[in-house]
C-alpha cells in the first residue's frame, strides 16, 4: 500500500485466512499468521512474494507472533495451546511449549529471556526462556492483546470479558492500573 497515494499497488494472496501481520525489524518481511499450515514471510517490497515459511506442526491456526531481540528467533503461539520457537535462520522449530487454552498475542522482552502469552481462556502466562518452563500465571481475567511499553517495564494488557485495558509491572507483576 502506498501511504502517500492512498492506494494499493500490489498483492499477494497466501491461500488462508490472515489474522495477523508483524514487521521484521529492517521492515523488509511481514511475518503473517492464520489459519494455514505455516506462518508466511512475505517480502513487502513485492518483488519475492510469500517466499519464507515456517511450519505449525499441529495444524492449529496461528495466532500471536514476536521475533526476539537479535531478530534470530521468533514464538507463535496456536488456538490448539502450542507455542512455538523458531529459529529464523533456518525456518525451524527449536522448542515446543504446551499451554492449555486459546493462545493469543506474545511478547518477548528485551532481553529474550521472558516470553508473556495471552490466554484467552484466563490469564497471562509467563515463560521463563532460560528454563522453557512457565514460570508464573498472572490470573488477570480473560486476555487478548498485549503490548510491551516503550520503557520495557510496563506490560499494557487488554481483556475481552469486560473491555478493560490494565497495565502490568513486569518486574514486580504488581497491576499499576486497570
């Protein structure tokens, strides 16, 4: 889409429904999950196309989709209750976490060491990277989309069950406001 114009000037169909588009950090790629068998990377120049995927092994649609810092790895997380990690390099899954629930928006922290995954089925759930093991549940209610403050500190979350916004301290866990 040309911004300036306000017109569309290419397409590239992926042959699945979309439900979500992330940037690459260089904004080269747009990384787009669905219902299909594989998150497409599509080059936003239009020149390539969807030219890169990575596999959903369960076959669940993808939803919630981070690359890390250093823009090597990435997590996706699945309806099903799959998050996967991949390696970007390769295009291959690196680890497999089961959550039980409707998994929704991740976000990594800046230092890659924690991943937070919205549940929509209640909650927020807080993996430790280093381990591969959750680390903590934060029992907030029935999560959809989050977002990583400009600070880093404070995670900005939003709740599907009564339409609230509510920020997090990540550090502490502590609600700062809802």
């Amino acid at each position: 889409v040309d911004l300036a114009a306000s017109r569309q000037t290419s397409e590239v169909p992926l042959g699945f429904s979309t439900f979500r588009v992330v940037l690459s950090r260089d904004g080269g790629r747009a990384w787009v999950t669905g219902d299909g068998d594989a998150i497409v990377g599509v080059d936003v120049s239009g020149q390539n196309g969807a030219s890169l995927r990575l596999p959903v092994p369960s076959g669940s649609p993808s939803n919630g989709f981070v690359i890390a810092p250093g823009d090597t790895l990435a997590y996706a997380t699945t309806y099903g209750g799959d998050v996967y990690e991949y390696d970007l390099r390769t295009r291959a899954v690196r680890r497999t976490f089961r959550i039980p629930g409707r998994l929704q928006e991740v976000v990594v922290t800046r230092d890659g060491r924690e991943l937070f995954v919205a549940n929509e089925s209640g909650g927020i759930e807080v993996l430790d990277l280093t381990t591969g093991q959750v680390a903590t549940r934060l029992p907030v209610g029935q999560v959809f989309g989050m977002a990583l403050g400009a600070d880093g500190n404070t995670l900005f979350v939003a709740r599907t069950q009564d339409g609230a916004v509510m920020a997090i301290d990540r550090a502490s866990r502590r609600t700062l406001y809802q």
